[in-house]
C-alpha cells in the first residue's frame, strides 16, 4: 500500500490574505515569508575558497538593493532581464532581484558560445544582462540591444551587490507579478536555429516546489542543499535552489564538477540533500566499491552480503540500519551526513538505486521536464521501487497515450506546474498539448496500480528491429552504468536492412582513460578494447533476443555532452 500524501506547505494558509493572495504566493512573496520565519538562518553559501555566507536577513536586503537598482533603470513588470555565469550566491541574488523588480528571468547556459547567448537574449528580449567574469568584457564593450550590462564577480565592471536603487524609490514603488505572470522564460537544448523558451509562470515554480514535497520529500528549515549542477537547467533551479529557499534551509554552491572538490565540500557544509545526475552518483559509487574491493575479495564478499541484508530490511520492515552498519565507508566518503541523495537529469540504473539505499543513504530518483517546471513524479523515501522513476505528486494527473500490449505509451501529464506555453511559438505550444489539456512529454513508459511510472525511453529514439520490434536505447545504456572501464556508451540505432529499413544495435563507447586494471596499469588500446568487447558480449547475456547489440565502435574522443552530463544524441552517426 502507497504512503499518504502530506502537505507541508499548510503553513502558508497563516499568510495568506496578509502577504498573499490567491492559491500560492509568488516566488517573491514565499521568499519574504521564508526570511521573517528563519532571519538569521543562513541561506547562500560558496568556499572561494574561504567560506562566505549569508544568512535571510542580509541576502534579502541585498535583493531587495538590486530590485531598487533595475526598477530606477526602468525594468517594470513583464520585462526580462538575463543572466548567465557559474554557480554562486550573485547569481541566486540576481534570479531573485529580477523577480523582485516584477521582472522574468532568463537564465542562460553560461558553456554557451557567444553567439548562441546573443540569439537567447535577443530572442527572449531580454533588456539586461547579468553576466560572469568570463564574458563581462565581451558584452560590456559590445553590448547590442542591451542596456545594461552587470557583473556577477567583484572587482568586475558594475558588480551586483554594489547596486543600489534610489532610497526615494522603495520597494512599494514596485509593481508586483501576479501568481499566473511569467517568472521565468528557460530555453530546452538545441540552442541555434529557432530556439524554444519555456514559459513558466510564478504559480508554476511555487506549486512544483511544495508539491514535490508532498510526495513525501522532508525538507526541513536546517538542511543544507548542495548546488553542484548548473543552476541555469531547470532541475537545480527547482530541486535545489527553489526547494531550499521555500522552508529557510541553506544552499552550498559547487563551483566545479570535480569529485575530489565535491566531498571536500560535501564535508565542509555539512550537506544533508544531494541532488545530482546519474553521472555523479555513478562516480561517487564507483569509489566507495573500489576502496571495498581493495581490502580483498573475503572482505569484499562479506560488506557485499551485509549490503543485501541492509537493503532487505529497509525494504521490507522500513528501518535503515545502513547508516550504522556502513558508517565507516559512508564517512570516508563524505556521505555521512547527507539525508537524502536525489537523482535526477536522466535515466539511473536499478542497481546503481538499490546499492545506496542498501549502505543506508535515502536514494530516490524523479521524473520530469523544464516544461513542467520540472518534477512530476518521486519516489517516496518509505515505499520507494528501484525500477521506477517516482510515483506521481499530489494534484498531478499521469496518463499513458495509445499504450501497446505491454502497457507502454507516450507519458502525457496535467498539473499546476505544467509551462504556460513555448514564448512566442503559438504552433509549437498547440502542438505540444493533447485536445483536452495534456502536455505530451515525449517519453515512452507505463504506470503500475499506485500510479509510480516506469520509462522505456524517448519516441524519437525508439530503434525499430527487422522483426519490428521496439528497442528504447537508454534501458541497455543503463546496463553499463557500474563498468569502470565505460566512461561513455550511446546506443543508437543503424541501418541494417536498407530494403525492409530496419534497424542494427549499435553501441559508441568512449573507454575511462583513467581505469586501471588489477596490476594498477592503464590499459594499451588494444587491451582495453578487449575488455569492452567482453563487457559487451556480458551485457548482451543478459537482453532479450532483440535487444542485443550487434555492432560496437570504440571512440578516440568523448562525445559532447550537455552541462547536466548527459550525451548530445542530435548528429551522431545513424541519427
């Protein structure tokens, strides 16, 4: 039986008439309420590398300086106003500022070219630009159509906590968004040609935050939320930014995608919540059984039986006794502290979900999409299924269009959280919405009895065999997710059969250019191309007839991949 939905959000019912009106406060609205219940409780966080902090109190006066600033510059409500550049309390203080002018913000990708940002912020009509130090100059000497152009790093042109508006203009002055106004205008990957921004509105972010929450996800005024993925996507944005700021916990911001840099911090903030992709976790894992391993296969084997004892008992009687049992290894790892690890960005294998609850760590993963603000479905930390990707959230409706004999279908989805539209492409929205109200997601999966949803991939990358059967490539790519030897694997379909057009496995490979074998020697190419063909020929063992992979090209270089890590399938061979 399916735990209960809660609701921790209710105590917003005591504001409302008085700080807010209508269902959900605006983000500007939930930060002020959050900062007169938690004042001195610190909220941005970054090791530069001392640390340096600020607590509600400080980092809302500062806020509430630049909101002063844009509107003496002329933003007014429904204006957007950009902002590019790394993870950092400036750029958290910016988002909030421009919301607090009335403004929307569109973040931007700052691992963009120049001329792909140029084309988003003309496309959105941005009039501002909040920008890194990286590419200050650039768009201080040559700023188009902008007319201002802020750092978000001190010592650089007109930093942002050096703004200050007008003390003749306070903040009353200030024409306030509305709960169904834009907040936000997030542009999906595929940034050149027309690009396509996602309108969420205040009702959007506000509603998905608290929602998620509902599931239940315990998020508490002292946890301390770790940002290591780019703010800018749509699932740090909420999961960690929004989510921390809307109960008063803390947010550390990871400034490099480096494992080593990332359990420093871990350690130092004493994170409780660790959002990140399946590339992370996959890494951090991968650690912990290469410390096991070298203590020797007796000891090996016996952790590795404990493991599947932990995981049994927390499965079944719902106490979690990996937090002891595992203490030692979680502490090296500077796990020890964390409550709950999220995974999120794209598909996680089982194995990979079952081995970190099976340690003791609350592992849960979720579903969802910039267009729905993003987060859908989670998987409750008491009743958690390791093959799913989350039950759906309270007042979320999931439905399966056209599903096959197995139950598999496009996952089509309604809710509070789900995009206004796509800015300026009226056709596009149109078409992205069923006749009666569902945004087609474009996943394929199936939903059990308690409504906790499966997915078998994305329609456009379904891979149609000679005996017309359906291949949804990420299900084998999540059969490689624990072989060091694999740093990259994409499974794409090629033309097997030009007559009858169907389709060969193949799988691209770029092998770990740092793996050792038993001896601690990096393996020749040769070598090392042995021991993918052999992990190939394992993982076929293990798939249906169909699914076998059936041609394997080893690559001399990595593939490109997104900034939340996952690989760019548009132009690749057989694509």
């Amino acid at each position: 039986m399916a735990v209960p939905y809660t609701e921790p959000w209710l105590f917003l019912n005591e504001y409302r008439g008085k700080v807010f009106n209508g269902q959900w406060p605006t983000l500007p609205e939930m930060y002020r309420i959050i900062a007169s219940r938690h004042p001195e409780r610190r909220c941005f966080t970054v090791f530069d590398p001392d640390r340096i902090t600020l607590n509600y109190t400080e980092s809302l006066k500062i806020i509430e300086a630049v909101a002063r600033w844009l509107h003496s510059k002329g933003i007014r409500r429904g204006d957007r106003v950009a902002v590019t550049g790394k993870n950092g309390s400036e750029w958290a203080v910016a988002y909030l500022a421009i919301l607090f002018a009335g403004g929307v913000v569109v973040p931007i990708d700052y691992m963009l070219k120049n001329e792909e940002t140029d084309l988003l912020i003309k496309t959105a009509g941005a009039r501002m630009l909040f920008v890194d130090e990286e590419k200050h100059d650039r768009y201080a000497q040559s700023p188009g159509g902008l007319e201002a152009v802020l750092s978000l790093k001190k010592g650089t042109g007109n930093y942002i906590y050096d703004l200050d508006g007008s003390p003749a203009q306070p903040e009353a002055g200030i024409e306030q968004a509305a709960e169904d106004d834009l907040a936000a205008i997030l542009f999906t990957s595929g940034t050149m040609g027309n690009p396509k921004g996602v309108m969420l509105t205040h009702r959007n972010l506000v509603s998905d935050c608290y929602l998620a929450q509902g599931t239940p996800l315990l998020v508490e005024y002292t946890d301390v939320f770790y940002a290591i993925l780019p703010i800018h996507h749509a699932y740090c944005m909420l999961a960690v930014f929004i989510e921390t700021i809307s109960q008063g916990g803390e947010i550390v911001f990871g400034r490099r995608m480096v494992t080593t840099q990332i359990l420093k911090e871990l350690k130092d903030g004493q994170v409780t919540m660790l959002l990140g992709v399946p590339m992370l976790f996959n890494k951090v894992l991968a650690g912990i059984l290469r410390g096991l391993k070298a203590k020797g296969p007796v000891v090996y084997g016996i952790i590795l039986f404990l493991m599947g004892v932990s995981g049994f008992i927390k499965k079944v009687f719902k106490k979690n006794p990996g937090k002891k049992m595992f203490g030692f290894v979680l502490k090296k790892a500077s796990l020890n502290t964390i409550k709950i690890c999220i995974s999120g960005g794209g598909p996680l294998a089982p194995s990979i979900f079952k081995k970190y609850n099976q340690l003791g760590i609350d592992f849960v993963q979720g579903y969802g999409l910039t267009e729905t603000s993003p987060i859908i479905a989670l998987n409750p930390v008491e009743h958690y299924k390791e093959t799913s990707v989350g039950r759906e959230m309270p007042q979320v409706e999931l439905k399966i269009l056209n599903p096959d004999e197995r139950g598999i279908g496009e996952v089509i989805v309604k809710g509070p959280m789900v995009m206004k539209g796509y800015y300026n492409m009226p056709e596009e929205t149109a078409a992205a919405f069923t006749p009666d109200g569902y945004f087609k997601t474009g996943d394929l999966g199936y939903l059990d009895s308690e409504k906790y949803l499966y997915l078998t991939g994305r329609a456009k990358n379904v891979i149609v065999t000679e005996g017309g059967k359906n291949v949804f490539p990420e299900e084998i790519e999540n059969e490689f997710q624990l072989f060091d030897e694999v740093e990259q694997i994409l499974i794409h379909g090629y033309l097997a059969n030009v007559k009858l057009k169907s389709e060969g496995i193949e799988a691209l490979v770029y092998p770990n250019q740092e793996f050792k074998d038993e001896k601690g020697e990096i393996p020749s190419k040769e070598a090392m191309k042995l021991r993918i063909d052999k992990i190939i020929t394992e993982v076929n063992q293990r798939l249906q007839p169909y699914q076998k992979i059936t041609k394997t090209v080893i690559l001399d270089k990595p593939m490109e991949m997104t900034t939340t890590k996952k690989i760019k399938r548009t132009g690749m061979a057989g694509e």
